[in-house]
C-alpha cells in the first residue's frame, strides 16, 4: 500500500467495478455507449464510425419539433429528409443552427420550418468512403458533422 492512508480507509474496489458509480454493472446498460467488452477496432470506412439508424426531421417539420428531438436524444445535430419515403438527405440542423437563427433572431420555433434554417447543400460522404475523407470533410468545410449517405442520396434502416 502507498499514501498517507490508515488501513481500511479506502474501499478495495475490483478493475471490474471502476467508473461504474453506485448502479454496478447496470450503469453501464442505461448509458448504451459503453460495454464491459469494448472492441478495438480500428475504422477502415465511414460505415465503421457512423451512427447506424440516427434520429432525423423531415423539411416541413419546425424548429421546435428539432429542438425537442435533440434534448430528448441528447444530440446536436439532425439529418433533414424530404420525406419519410425516401429519405433522402435534403440539409442539416445544428443546435448552432436554433441558437443563432431562432433564439438569437427572435423568431417563434413553432413556425419556423427546418427548410427555412438548415444547411444545404450538405457536405456528405459514402459508407464505403475512407474514414480519413470525413476527416479531411469536416477539417476544410471547418464543419464537426458528415452525414454517411449512399449513391441515392439517403439510407436505409
């Protein structure tokens, strides 16, 4: 033992247990990010460190609706589709995006729709892509998000 400790004043805590908190095992099950077992895997393509089925708006919806799908996902950023058919990729809304369009301009969320503030054209790579082309995306568009789409332009579940 090291340190100034008396014995018994600190816990012995098994390497299993450390960063769990008080919920054990179960923490880690309610987060759905992080598992006991983390595979090291080193990307290759795009598809490797995509978000598999993300949480999207369509063009008409409102601002508000894109508001609230972001805290109640805890993300920053929605994919727009023109429609829930065919989901192709039509812009991009950041919570940027609401902040300075909306709650700075002054503007009511509940009218405003995501065709009046997204982004478009979107700066978009292919599954099959290199990671490195999302890397080198983000860095010269100074952008923190590349949509994954495939040749038609959207995806699918």
């Amino acid at each position: 033992m090291s340190g100034p400790h008396p014995p018994g004043a600190a816990p012995l805590v098994w390497p299993g247990m450390w960063g769990q908190g008080k919920r054990g095992p179960a923490g880690y099950q309610d987060h759905g990010d992080s598992e006991w077992n983390v595979r090291r895997v080193t990307p290759e393509k795009c598809r490797d460190i995509m978000t598999k089925d993300p949480v999207f708006c369509q063009a008409s919806d409102t601002a508000l609706i894109a508001a609230k799908l972001m805290r109640e996902h805890n993300i920053g950023a929605l994919p727009v589709v023109g429609n829930l058919h065919g989901r192709k990729l039509v812009g991009i809304v950041t919570d940027r995006d609401l902040a300075m369009k909306i709650v700075a301009a002054a503007r009511d969320s509940s009218t405003v729709t995501l065709t009046q503030i997204m982004s478009h054209p979107v700066i978009a790579c292919s599954p099959d892509d290199p990671y490195e082309k999302a890397l080198e995306l983000m860095e010269r568009h100074q952008i923190k998000r590349v949509p994954v789409v495939d040749s038609s332009g959207g995806w699918s579940e």
